[in-house]
C-alpha cells in the first residue's frame, strides 16, 4: 500500500496548515510549500542520524508556513497538543513515528513538483485547496 493511502490523514493535516497560510498569504508560491517540506524532510532525517539539521533561511510567508507546518509535524509525532481554539482545551494526536512522516513529507514534495508542472507557481497550491479548508 502507498504512504498516501496509509497516511492520508497525516498528509491532510500537513496541507491543512498550509492551506490556513495560503489563505493570510494569497501572494505565496508552491515554491515556498516545496522549499518548506524538503526542509522538513531533511530536518527529521537529521534527526534519525543523530545529526544537526541544516538551519533554514525562511522569511515573511515561508517562514510562517514552515513553523505551522512544523508545528502539525510534531502535533503527528505526539510531541505536542495543538489548541482547540475558542473551544478551549488541546487536541492530541496518536503519535507517529518519524520515518512516516518523512515518508509523507516526501510525497508531498511530489505532488508540490507534479502540480507546479501542471500548472504554474499555485498549482499545487490552488489545486489542493480544493480539497483541504
């Protein structure tokens, strides 16, 4: 079975930060979603080698996305509750482990590559709010 049918949910929370962003940053490009989850990717494989992580130079937009996107990663992990909001409390997560979720990171660079292709500097961006928000 792919990791995309596996972990559809991780994968949706991921683009679910993503599409909150998009939504106070209309401007932002799936080059910064691609440069945000590659950093991810190399982030938490860093973390399973035992290494440092490459720091990240982000600004404005992309550096807000990378923070909420990191933000649900370790929310996945169980490494953090996230606010419910006006609701009070925290929403937990069954807690994930991290070669999963580089795995999903991973795919989700695929899909950001495939949808640019298709269909320019949003496509992926454009395309997958349809689905997500």
């Amino acid at each position: 079975m792919r990791i995309e049918e596996e972990r559809l949910d991780v994968m949706q929370n991921l683009e679910y930060a993503v599409t909150q962003t998009f939504q106070r940053h209309p401007e932002m490009t799936d080059y910064a979603v691609e440069r945000t989850y590659e950093a991810l990717v190399q982030a938490y494989s860093a973390e399973l080698s035992g290494r440092s992580p490459k720091p990240v130079d982000a600004e404005g937009a992309e550096a807000e996305l990378l923070q909420q996107v990191k933000q649900r990663c370790e929310w996945c992990l169980g490494r953090t509750e996230l606010p419910l909001g006006s609701a009070g409390g925290h929403l937990k997560c069954a807690p994930l482990d991290v070669p999963t979720l580089v795995l999903c990171l991973k795919r989700l660079v695929k899909s950001v590559k495939k949808w640019t292709k298709r269909n320019g500097r949003q496509g992926y961006l454009n395309f997958m709010t349809q689905f997500i928000g």
